[in-house]
C-alpha cells in the first residue's frame, strides 16, 4: 500500500497527529530535514506559542486549514 505523502512548505501550519506531552498545538515548518527520505520525510518544526524546536515525520503532521 502506497501512502499518498505531500511535500510541506516553509511557514506552513500543521497540527500532530496522536500528540504525545509537550507536542500539542500549532507548529510551524521551518525546512525539510537534509537526508530524511522521500517517503516519509522528516520536517524541523517551531511550536507557534512556546517555540520549542522539534522534529516530526511527515505521516505524524496534518495541515491545519482554516482558522
């Protein structure tokens, strides 16, 4: 089964899938992870209100739409 996967943007807003302590909220895309892989790769993301610093796969992010 092929899992359909989209590249993210810088600046694009997400939201994680399952949140674990500390990954609740909006995160903000910095830039894709250097040799992540093509089919699930890794994104540098910034928390919108606390700005901790974290790195996600792609298949763990769902981007938020809307406000």
């Amino acid at each position: 089964m092929k899992k359909d996967i989209s590249i993210l943007e810088n600046k694009t807003e997400v939201r994680i899938k399952s949140p674990g302590p500390g990954e609740r909220g909006v995160w903000v895309v910095i830039g894709r992870v250097n040799n992540s892989g093509s089919d699930d790769p890794a994104y540098d993301v910034i928390n919108d209100k606390t700005g901790r610093r974290r790195i996600f796969r792609r298949s763990r992010m769902e981007v938020k739409r809307g406000t």
